[in-house]
C-alpha cells in the first residue's frame, strides 16, 4: 500500500459520504466499498483486482443507463476504484 492508493482510497469514502444516501443504494454503495477494500488490499496479480473491477464496471454502467449518474460522475469513481489497487505490471 502507498500515498497514492491510500488518498485514491479517501476519495471513495467522500464520495459515499457525499452522495451515498442521495443517489446508491445500499447493496450498490457496499459494491463500490467493497471493490475498493479488495484493491487496496490486494497484491499485484490478484484475481479479486479482475473480480472487483469488473463488478464496478458493471455497476456505474448501470447508473448511467439509468440516468442516475453522468458519465463524468462514472469516470471519476472508476478512476478512483483502480487507483486503490496496485500499479499494472508493465509487459513489453
């Protein structure tokens, strides 16, 4: 774990802190928390990193369709969510 994973970490919690109650349900802000205590756990190579990656994909694609979230709103937390976890492998 380092600086960078642990702030994109706090960007989460603010971000259910500020819009949680008002615009997720339960079950879907538990997804997003729990994506984020995966990565930030998570060692490289992992495969919780895929499983929780693919989760928030598949949720903040649906909060979108539905109109509940823009596509920047999106963006944003999946950015944060990946910055939790540990930097990709570079293979050449």
């Amino acid at each position: 774990m380092n600086t960078e994973r642990t702030q994109a970490y706090g960007r989460i919690v603010r971000t259910l802190e500020e819009i949680g109650a008002v615009k997720l349900l339960g079950a879907e802000q538990e997804r997003i928390r729990a994506a984020a205590d995966a990565l930030i756990f998570a060692s490289e190579g992992e495969p919780a990193i895929d499983t929780a990656l693919q989760d928030i994909q598949s949720l903040v694609g649906h909060l979108v369709e539905s109109g509940r979230w823009t596509d920047e709103r999106a963006a944003t937390l999946i950015a944060d969510v990946v910055d939790c976890g540990p930097p990709p492998s570079l293979v050449a």
